[in-house]
C-alpha cells in the first residue's frame, strides 16, 4: 500500500500546484494597501498585473550585473532614516564640494532600475547646457540618482542596510520597501530623507536650489512626491519635474471624457485604487491628509510637467485603470491632467484645445484662491526620451531658470488635438 499512499500524494501534490495559483487569481487580496478587488479579478499589486499595466514582461530590467559607475560619479549609499540606519543607494557627482554646491538634481531612474543611466543623462545635460552658457548653468552643481532595487531581480547588489522594492517596482507610486526586513520606509520617505540630509546648513552651505526630475517610471514617483512630499526645508527651494507618467494621482474620483475611450468607469472597478487615486492609499509616513489638501499642496509647490508631444506610442500602461486617464497614449493623459489641475482649481489659464472634458468637477477654487503654480512644457518633436527632453532648450528651462520658463506647443484654438 505504500507505493500506492506515494503515489496518490505525488498526484494530489501535483494538481495543488496548477490549481492553487489559477484559484488565488479569482479573490479579493490583502496587501498592505488594503484588500483590493480589481477588474479583471486580478491583483493590482501581482507582478502579472504590473506586466499588464506596463504591457512588458515583468522581468524587465531583470539582467543586472556588476554596478556600472559612470564617469565623474561615485557609487555610494545615503542614510534616509533618522530614526534608524536604513540606506538609500546612488550615484551623486564624484568630488563634490559639500560646502560650494548650490543646486543639487536628484533624478530618478525608469522601471528599467538604471539610475546609473539617468545620472549619466542629466549630467550630461547639464555640462552641454553650460557649454552652451545657457542661462542658469554658472552655478555649482550636482546630481544625485537614487538606486530603487528590486529583492526579486537585484539580489546581492545590495547591502544589509540599503532598501529594495519587490519585483513590481512599488517604489513608482511611494510604495513600501521590503528590504530590510523590518523597515517601514517608502519611495516618499527616500525624498523626503534625501532632502533633509542635503539641507544641513551647516554640511551644505550655500546649497540653495533642490530639482527632483523623474521620466516615464520616475516621473510617476516624481509626481506624487510633488503632492505628498513634506514641506520642504525653509532655507531650500525644491523644484518638481515630471516627464511623462504614464498614469498621474487623481484627487477625485472624476476621469476625463474623450471619445476615444472605450473603457468606462463602470467597467473597471479599480480605476480610483492608490497610484490612479486615493481609494485604498496607504499614506505616508508624514501627516495623513484629505486629497484635498495634498491637491493644495501640489498647485502651491514649483512643478513642471514635461510631456514629449510624440509620446503617442501605446507602450506603458495599457490597464483600464491608466486608458481612463485619456486613453492609450502617455501625451493625451498628461495633457489632459493640466486640464485637470487647471479646472479643478478654477484659474484663469486658455485651455481651449486641450484634449478632454470633464462633467460636474467640484470646485476647489476656494482652496487655492483660483491659481495653480503648476506649468506645462510641450516639447514638438520628442517621444518617450528623457535625453531629448532635457537636452533641448524648452528641458534646460525647466531645468535652469529660476523664473518664467517657455512652455513650448500650445494647441491651435481650432485643434482639439
């Protein structure tokens, strides 16, 4: 009878294993962001989803070998946690004079996890810029890029102390990290840390200027932290630039009406859950507030919205969730989110053109006395390409100059474009 037992518990084994995954598909999940349901009956949070919402393979960005440090930067680790010795990895300007700098880019890397890549970008830009004595460029600076690593496809690049993200890239949207075992730090927290540790008056001296600059995956964290960061330090001007998200945080539930857009509200349960909106938002681990206030926030704060006009590819987020944001294409949903911003606060800015509609937008023009300090820059004849974005004068504005900046494209008032 033995053989027999072994057998039948080979079998039973075997039909667990397909059965188990295909059933934990259809459920309600409990993730530390709350249980979720999402369209789909699939886990916002599971790394099928996240190849869904990125239309790739999930492992993207997988093959990462030994640390590729560029030239004129050093790898190192940044402490984040006053309260504890969590590390943040990076690469920041090698010899850098802590007590000269004056404006210091933290720029934040893509899905792809290469932060040595956009460091390498930025500075890049800076030095061709100076080359070509553009205004804003005769001061000392550096630039810093925050290493997000992946416990799932980083594994033994990173040190016991320093933070990394699970396979989805949860640090995109602020979400928590899950190395070290016992930390309780997010994405946010990571800014929020850097900047405090960049403002000591007394490391950093004459440090006067602070730009935060995120493309495509970065430029979606970047576009939180604008809403959700803390205050910045009093004696720091903070800059915020996202470039093209493919999906933004709505602060109410309301989405834009195209004609274009075959999915509808109805049909896609979790088109408001956290990194769309604040249905299920797992706060931070600053001051818990309403969406209101984080929206007064944000259109109080210097943020630059960067959008590559030719950023019409359908790649990125293909979910529900993201197509009802403006449909398939990253240009129409980030040109529709400063309709958004625009309507909601109620200012004066001529948005005729502007593709979209929204119906029945509560009125927060008393929160923010009907002025939003939130600018667009439309940049013709760049796609989905950080270096082309920066590296032209509309980028080296919002890069550089401290007061107006050239918006670049605007729509023709017989365009609906």
């Amino acid at each position: 009878m033995a053989p027999t037992l072994t057998f039948r518990a080979l079998v039973w084994a075997a039909l667990l294993a397909v059965l188990v995954p295909y059933c934990s598909a259809f459920r309600y999940s409990q993730s530390r962001y709350g249980d979720v349901r999402v369209s789909g009956e699939q886990d916002i949070y599971s790394a099928e989803a996240e190849a869904m919402i990125q239309h790739d393979k999930s492992e993207e960005g997988e093959d990462h070998g030994v640390i590729d440090i560029p030239d004129g930067a050093e790898f190192t680790s940044f402490n984040v946690n006053e309260k504890g010795d969590e590390e943040i990895a990076g690469f920041i300007s090698k010899d850098l004079d802590e007590k000269t700098i004056e404006h210091l880019f933290i720029v934040l890397h893509g899905r792809l996890r290469d932060g040595n890549g956009y460091w390498k970008m930025l500075n890049n830009a800076i030095n061709e810029a100076r080359d070509d004595n553009f205004t804003g460029t005769d001061r000392k600076m550096a630039v810093l890029a925050p290493q997000f690593f992946s416990t799932k496809f980083n594994s033994g690049q990173y040190k016991k102390n320093q933070l990394a993200w699970d396979d989805l890239n949860a640090w995109q949207p602020g979400g928590q990290a899950n190395h070290p075992a016992n930390t309780s730090l997010t994405s946010l927290d990571v800014l929020d840390g850097l900047l405090k540790l960049h403002s000591d008056k007394e490391k950093y001296p004459n440090l006067k200027n602070v730009t935060v600059v995120g493309h495509g995956g970065g430029g979606q964290l970047s576009q939180r932290y604008s809403a959700l960061g803390n205050d910045p330090p009093d004696n720091v001007h903070v800059r915020y630039i996202h470039g093209d998200p493919s999906s933004c945080m709505y602060f109410t539930e309301d989405r834009p009406s195209l004609p274009d857009i075959e999915t509808s509200r109805n049909s896609c349960d979790s088109y408001n859950t956290w990194r769309y909106g604040f249905d299920k938002f797992p706060g931070t681990g600053g001051k818990r507030m309403t969406p209101k206030e984080y929206f007064m926030q944000y259109v109080s704060r210097d943020v630059i919205s960067i959008v590559g006009l030719q950023d019409t590819g359908s790649a990125g987020d293909t979910s529900c969730m993201g197509n009802l944001q403006g449909g398939k294409n990253r240009r129409t949903r980030n040109l529709i989110w400063f309709r958004y911003i625009n309507t909601l606060a109620r200012t004066d800015e001529d948005l005729e053109g502007f593709p979209g509609s929204f119906e029945n937008l509560p009125d927060w023009s008393d929160a923010v006395d009907g002025k939003s300090h939130l600018r667009l820059v439309a940049v013709e004849d760049v796609a989905h390409n950080a270096e082309k974005l920066f590296q032209g004068d509309l980028g080296r504005g919002a890069l550089f100059h401290n007061g107006d900046i050239d918006g670049g494209w605007r729509p023709k008032k017989d365009n609906n474009h």
